[in-house]
C-alpha cells in the first residue's frame, strides 16, 4: 500500500524585489516514488505546471542554501516571515518561487514519518526485485555445465 501527502498552499512567485503575485501550489509526496516531492502550480488552471526534484533538496533547503543547476532552495527572512524560496530554471524560463516555511516545514514532517529517511529503497523493493531475477532457477544447471567435455587426458596422456 502507498502513502500519498499532499498539502496545497499558495506561493508568491516573485517578479521583482517590490512585486510578487499569488500562485496555488500543491505540494505532493508520494512513498512510491520516495526520493522526490512534486510541486504543481496554477493548480485549477487548464494548464498547471509540474517540477519534480528530491526530497532531501527541500529538506535541507529549509535550513540552509543547497542545491545548483535547475533547483536551488534556500531559507529567508521576508518582512519579518520565515520563507523558503525555490529557483526553479528550465529551458522554457526561470522562476523565483517563496512558499511559507511553517507550511513547508509540517508537510515535510508528515513525508519524513510516512517514509523516514534511509529507508526510501525499501519503499522501491529493489533488493527483492534484485533477488527475484538473480536467484537461481533450475534452466541455470543448463547454463552452467560444459556441454561439451575436455579433449584433455586427466592422465596426461
């Protein structure tokens, strides 16, 4: 069975240091894909946009700057509020996302107790899967004698 955590909110998509608008977001997490959280924007919209990054990238983005590339996620202070803000770059643009960090904070909680941390391959079942296509059938018996015998003497002859 599979845990979803979703928790929708509303982010501030930042145009410029005096200028930001509104956009609703759902956050989603679920324990069969473990290592990533989806962010879905302009949710309601015919036309809602979707970023998958890891986890452990928001995680520690509530704390401290991480990230390069395509996701960076760092904490701030915003008029007095504690916020996490998101730079997402794609090839179609770039954004500058604010999300509130105590809503962020608590839905991330709720994913950490749905699948703790160190335990997301268990979620994928990759040891099993591993096990179940390398364990040995009885066809492998086939495979691994010589089908053909030596040409040598035992003797030495």
């Amino acid at each position: 069975m599979h845990t979803v955590v979703e928790r929708e909110l509303e982010l501030n998509l930042v145009l410029s240091p005096e200028r930001s608008i509104a956009v609703p977001a759902r956050l989603t997490y679920r324990s069969d894909d473990p290592y990533a959280v989806h962010i879905t924007f302009h949710i309601g919209s015919d036309h809602p946009v979707g970023w998958t990054f890891a986890r452990e990238l928001l995680v520690e983005g509530v704390f401290r700057p991480c990230g390069h590339g395509d996701v960076r996620v760092w904490p701030t202070k915003v008029a007095g509020r504690s916020v996490v803000l998101m730079a997402l770059s794609s090839p179609d643009g770039d954004a500058l996302l604010e999300a509130p960090t105590a809503q962020v904070s608590v839905w991330l909680e709720r994913t950490l107790r749905a699948v703790p941390p160190g335990f997301e391959a268990e979620q994928l079942g990759i040891d099993e899967g591993l096990a179940e296509l390398l364990a040995p059938t009885p066809a492998d018996d086939l495979w691994l004698r010589d089908p053909w015998p030596s040409d040598e003497s035992k003797d030495g002859d």
